[in-house]
C-alpha cells in the first residue's frame, strides 16, 4: 500500500499529507489538459496569437506589446475565471452529493443556484441604477438565504439527505417561477441584460472579477479539503457517523454552508453555469473512487478542465458568434443526467 502513496511530512508543523500516486497522476494530466485548453482559448480570437507567443507573454518573456494587452487585459482574465469558475462548482457539487449522499444532487438542481440567479435577476431588473459591483454580493445572499430556508423546511428532528433534496427541487421551481415573472414584466434593456447573465457567460469577465472572486477559494476551498473526512464519515449514514464521534448536524451545516458559498461566488461571477456540479463529481468519482479525500480535489480540477472547455468551443464552434459556455455545459450535461437517471434506475 506504501508503494502507491505519496507522504508528505512538515519538519517545522504538525502537518502531514499523503496523496496516492492515482490521485497524484489523475491531478497532474488534468491540470496538463486544462493548461493546453487554457492557451488554445487565450490564443484563438479576431486577432490570433501563436500558442507559443501566449507561453512567453505570460511569462513575461515577450516583447510585443500589442500581444501583452490582448493577453493580459482582454483574454487571460476571462479564462482564469472560466477556470475558478468550474473549480468551485465542481467541489461545491461533490460536497452537495456528499452530505446528501445522492450522486445526482447539484447546487443547480436543489436551488442554490436559483436562489443566487433570482437575487440577481431582482437586482438587475427591480434596480437597474444600483451599481453592477452589487451583483456579486446579491448573488450570494440570495444563495445563502435559500440553503438556509432549505435546511429550515427540512428540519425535523433533525436533517435528512432526502428531504434536502426533495425540499430543495420545490424550492427551486418556485423560484424558476418567480424569475421567470421577473423577466417578463420587467424593462426590455433590463431583461435583456439579465438573460445574458442567466445564460451563463465568462464574456468581458475582467481582473476585477478574479481578485473578487479568490478570497471566496482562498477561505473556503481549504475548508472543503479538511472536511473530507467528516464527509467519508456522513456517507456510511447518521447513525454510523454518530457513533465513530461525527456531530452529523453541525458538520453537515458547515458543509451546507461551504458548498452554498462556492456556489453563490461562482454564480455571482459568471451567472447561472449548469451541470458541472453534476458531471464533474462523477467523472471525477470513475477516476479516483469515491473517498472524499481524493474525490473532492479531482472533482475540483476535473470542473475547471469542462468551464474552459466548454468556453473555448462556444467561442470556435460557431465563430465569429459566441455560445455563452453555460449553454455549451447545458447541452453536454442535460443527456448526461439523464443517463445517469437509466444507469441509477437499471441498478
């Protein structure tokens, strides 16, 4: 068993990590793929860069300054979001999975999301004056207030994964409702400008919406990596968890809360982007297993890899118009519910 895992020991801190070679090989072809999706994307465009010239220019190594500005200014800080983007819902999806211990739960799926996109939707049609940097921070109220109403409702004497997710759908419709009212009797510019964010879209996503959006990863993505083995704990079931000394309900709001945040900052920077907290959990899980501590770094790596992805061929596969990638994801992810629904009700 030694053989296959990596240790990792601090001489100066308590701290210690062990990683599988798997695990290790799996991170490193994805961040590879992820890399070369990221140059593609950055190189392609009206004004085409050598994939090579997009290395330097990053690196600093270049000396053309009509590259350094197409780069720099225009095109790597929307693929860096693409990127953080999908990281985030990734791992908010496979917490989401975790604690509700049901692979087809998503924060899109029981109204986190929505919560988020109702939020901004109001902001966007209600108070057109209201400056766009409220955006954000509406998003996320808006996806902590439904997580909050959803662990309320579902309380009974305590949580249950399935009421989660059953109270979490209805939820979600009743606010795909109201949205959908918000839409149609708001102002047209108004309208039209929140269809645009709902779609899904790292388009015009600049360096004020990156250095936004990493405090989000910096304070919650290490607390989703220390509470994997609550998670590994929640998935053998409550009554099991309680009695290897898991506090079920108090670790399964802190991932509730942890997920919900993921998944607020994400939609607040880039809109509505279904199904990565679906699909990249579950590839991720064909890879590595289903044990937390490497499901949940891969999951997060595995949904950058698709958010770019699916950025760069909703801007080449119909070029010179752009698919917001949210409809690219949308597409690949809608069949690849459902069949996961035959493979779940063929077991």
């Amino acid at each position: 068993m030694k053989q296959n895992t990596f240790q990792f020991r601090s001489r100066s801190l308590p701290l210690s990590l062990r990683v599988k070679q798997r695990v290790l090989t799996v991170l490193l072809l994805l961040l590879l793929v992820t890399l070369v999706a990221m140059i593609a994307s950055v190189a392609h465009g009206e004004y085409p860069i050598p994939p090579l010239a997009v290395i330097q220019t990053v690196l600093g190594l270049a000396e053309n300054s009509d590259y350094a500005f197409v780069i720099n200014t225009l095109r790597l800080p929307r693929t860096l979001v693409a990127s953080l983007v999908g990281l985030a819902l990734a791992i908010s999806g496979a917490i989401m999975q975790g604690i509700t211990r049901n692979p087809l739960a998503d924060p899109g799926i029981i109204g986190v999301n929505a919560g988020a996109s109702l939020a901004a939707v109001s902001l966007i049609v209600l108070f057109p004056n209201v400056p766009v940097g409220f955006l954000p921070l509406s998003a996320f109220a808006g996806a902590l207030a439904v997580s909050l109403l959803i662990y309320f409702l579902a309380w009974e004497g305590g949580s249950s994964p399935l009421r989660l997710i059953l109270i979490g759908v209805g939820i979600a419709t009743v606010i795909g409702a109201c949205t959908s009212v918000l839409i149609t009797f708001g102002e047209i510019n108004s309208v039209s400008q929140a269809l645009v964010w709902l779609a899904g879209s790292v388009y015009g996503r600049s360096w004020e919406q990156v250095f936004a959006f990493l405090p989000w990863l910096a304070v919650f993505m290490p607390f989703a990596l220390v509470k994997t083995r609550q998670l590994n704990a929640l998935a053998l079931g409550d009554d099991l968890a309680t009695g290897l000394g898991c506090h079920v309900e108090w670790q399964r709001g802190w991932l509730l809360l942890i997920s919900t945040a993921l998944a607020g900052a994400a939609v607040a920077t880039a809109g509505a982007i279904g199904f990565v907290g679906l699909m990249a959990p579950h590839m991720a899980r064909q890879l590595v297993g289903s044990t937390h501590g490497s499901l949940v770094p891969v999951a997060g790596m595995m949904g950058a890899m698709i958010v770019v992805v699916a950025d760069l061929l909703g801007r080449t596969l119909f070029a010179p118009i752009e698919i917001p990638c949210g409809i690219v994801t949308a597409v690949i992810g809608a069949p690849y519910f459902m069949y996961l629904l035959v493979q779940k009700r063929n077991q």
